[in-house]
C-alpha cells in the first residue's frame, strides 16, 4: 500500500500519481489519516512540478466528489454558472446571473468573498440589506425553481477537500499552481451538478494571472478537465490591466451593476458581460448562435426583464429589493474626496492591482479570512486608459470613513494613474476564447 511519503517522493521526482493513489491520498487527508504538513509538502512538490491533465483529473473529481454533489435533477433544462478568477471592478456575476435566468437558462451560481487586491462576489451581495448569501440546499432548489439564479456562497459539505487544501496553499505560497487551480474551481463547480461552465480567466495586473501566456495555460488547463469530465466549457480570457467598469468597492459596485440593468453602463463593462452572457445563453441552449444568444442578452437588458429578475434573486434569497429602484438604500460613506490630476495629458495607466490595493486599504476588501469588510468604502473612476485630463481635473472619487485609512490609500493611487502627453495604445477587452 502506498504511503504520504511515497506520494509526496513520486510527486517530488516527477513521476506519474496514478488516480488511486491520489484518491486514498485524499481521502486519507480528509479522515486525519495523513495530516497538514504531508499534504503542505505534496502542495509544494506539485507547485514545482505541475502534474499531467489525467493527474489534474483524478485531483478534481476526488475532491469534488469529497461532499455532496447538488441534484438538480427536478429543475427542466440545462444548468449553466459562470466562474471568474478574479479581478478589480469585476462585477459581472451580479449582472450574468439575472440577464441567463431571463433568457431561460438555470443558474446556480456559487462565489467567494474577497481575499488580497481581488473583490468577492458575496461581499458585494452583502452590501444588499438583508441578502443570505448561504441558503440551504433545498432553499436553493426552490429559489432556482422561482426565480431561475441563486448566488451563493460555498457550503460547508460542498467539496470540503477544496476548503481545506486551499487554506493550506494559502499558507504555504502554493496557490499560483495552475493544477491546483484547475482542481480548486471545477470542484466546487462541478459539485453543482451542471451541465456547462462559462469561465472569465482574467489577464493582466489586477489578475491571478498577470501574463496572457500563464492565463492561457490556465485556460487549456480547465478546458482539458472540463472535456474529459464530459462538461461543455467556454472560457474567455480578458483583460485587467485596469478595473472593469469605474466602482470599485462593494456597495458601489452594486450601485454599477443596478445602474447597467437599467440601462446606463461604461463601454467595457457592456462589452465583457454581454460577451459572458450570451456564452452562457447558448451553452444553456436557448439560443441558435452566439449572435442571437447577444441579442438576447441585449434585449432582456433593453426590456427591464433583467432587472426583475435582480430583483426577484434578491428577495429569494431575504434581501431588500427596494435597492433595484433605489440605490440610495445601499451603504454610503461618509466622506467622498476627489484624487485630482497634477498634469495634462493622456492616462497611459490606470493599474487596477495598485487601485485595488487602495480599496482595500481603504477598508472593502481582507488580507485575512477574518478581516472586517466596510461595505460602503471604495473608488469610483471618473477617467480611465486613454482619457484626457486636464490639470486639476477628479481622475477617481475616494469614498471613505476612517482617515487613517484613507491616508494610507492615496500613496496607491498615486501610483495606479500615470498622465503622459500621448494616449496609450488600446488592449483589447477580450484576449482569447477556448471552447471545450
């Protein structure tokens, strides 16, 4: 019988795990048979390393298959979710969620909460007066049921090997392997019981993955496992080099979302959500094309139908839906200070990292799992890549309610922006999109 160390020896010297040997690894972990620090030295060795797809494989279904497994089986048609890994501005799930529930396609979205200079869906969620981000599992059954869309949070029974060895890679400076990514998302994802998976891999300085060349490796990545677990899968890979949309920040980036259901939305924003959703629409086979599936997705925007349908997620899920009309009823600081422009010119950078870094210094986002979030704080940018300023001119808005907070936030934003005389080439918004 193989032991920890065999499997950490094998991994170290870059042989081949077989699945049974990953799985008795894993569920030796999970009944304390083997204990943090093998699991910590295999993580490293894997992180050095890489391991084969079959490999990549074996480690997502056992850990996957480490909880329950939602059956959703009762609810007609093709279940579809969205995973982002993660951004600054990046709002999208809020907006995906209601525009695919009202083209026909059943959602069931499960999402994190903010850790480092990235924001957390459930966060944002929470800056909504009562929202429960963790319905029980029949409760979601009955919410998808009503509404089409539930947004949740991770269950404790819902790949529970995940939770673990994530807070382990944590710790241990092994979370940038791109294995142990692949494994982490598609188990939670794949425990959900869907049918096909619409993934935005972010690109750039605000994103997990800064480079396009270790984005797209992450791409092929998912898309290998995704095939091989027989799931349909379309990732996009897109562009964070600045924050999508202009809030940053929880209540503020509801206040976006609000603000784009019904019918006001910075360029980037539409193009990349509109882009997701229709994915997510034809995936959910409501649509002919990829064409249509857009038009759809316009038009349930164009027709308010996606912005009942918010708000018929929010009061499923206990929160105040009044927000939807009144955005007022969300969080607000106390104080709002212009960061202004100490040149002419263009913006040749707007870095949505050193920008999310100001927000989280500011108090909207954790470096610790246990970190208090203020909901009400964060930036909205009033110019972006390529705008013109004039000397003086409010290049964001910083909203804030502790000074000494926001006195450790200006230094970063000052770094975030640069003016120079001539305006910056243009990235494109979407970089690639694999298909599986």
């Amino acid at each position: 019988m193989i032991t920890a160390r065999d499997v950490i020896q094998k991994t170290r010297d870059r042989q081949k795990l077989t699945s049974s040997e990953i799985s008795s690894f894993l569920r030796g972990y999970m009944s304390s048979q083997i204990t943090d620090y093998h699991v910590a030295a295999w993580l490293m060795a894997v992180y050095l390393n890489g391991m084969s797809t079959d490999e990549t494989l074996a480690l997502t279904r056992e850990m996957r298959d480490s909880g329950k497994v939602l059956d959703l089986s009762a609810i007609p048609g093709k279940k579809i979710d969205k995973h982002s890994t993660g951004g600054v501005g990046d709002k999208t799930s809020m907006m995906l969620a209601p525009i695919a529930a009202a083209c026909g396609v059943t959602v069931p979205m499960i999402t994190g909460r903010a850790l480092g200079h990235t924001g957390g869906t459930l966060d944002k969620l929470e800056s909504i007066p009562g929202f429960n981000p963790k319905p029980s599992p029949g409760k979601v059954i009955e919410i998808l049921k009503s509404t089409g869309a539930a947004i949740m949070g991770q269950t404790d029974d819902l790949a529970p090997a995940d939770r673990r060895i994530y807070a382990l890679r944590d710790v241990t400076a092994t979370v940038e392997s791109i294995p142990l990514i692949t494994a982490s998302i598609l188990s939670k994802k794949l425990a959900e019981g869907i049918d096909g998976l619409v993934m935005d891999v972010k690109a750039g300085s605000g994103a997990f993955m800064p480079t396009l060349k270790a984005a797209t490796s992450l791409s092929r990545s998912i898309v290998d496992v995704c095939r091989a677990m027989k799931t349909k899968i379309v990732v996009l890979i897109t562009d964070m080099e600045q924050p999508l949309g202009r809030a940053i920040g929880n209540a503020l980036e509801i206040r976006e979302c609000i603000e784009f259901l019904n019918g006001q939305t910075p360029e980037d924003l539409e193009t990349v959500t509109i882009a997701l959703a229709a994915h997510m629409i034809r995936l959910g086979g409501q649509a002919r094309s990829l064409d249509h599936a857009s038009k759809l997705a316009y038009q349930s925007v164009a027709r308010g139908e996606a912005a009942r349908r918010f708000r018929q997620i929010i009061r499923a899920q206990g929160g105040d839906e009044r927000v939807v009309d009144n955005p007022d009823l969300l969080p607000r600081a106390a104080n709002t200070t212009g960061f202004r422009a100490k040149t002419s010119g263009f913006v040749t950078r707007c870095d949505a990292k050193f920008l999310g870094l100001a927000s989280n210094a500011l108090g909207a986002g954790r470096h610790r799992v246990e970190d208090h979030v203020d909901l009400a704080v964060g930036i909205y940018l009033d110019k972006k890549l390529g705008d013109r300023v004039v000397k003086g001119e409010v290049l964001c808005r910083i909203h804030w309610n502790d000074e000494r907070r926001f006195t450790g936030a200006v230094p970063l934003i000052e770094q975030a922006y640069q003016i120079e005389s001539k305006p910056p080439r243009r990235r494109p918004l979407i970089h690639a999109v694999l298909k599986g």
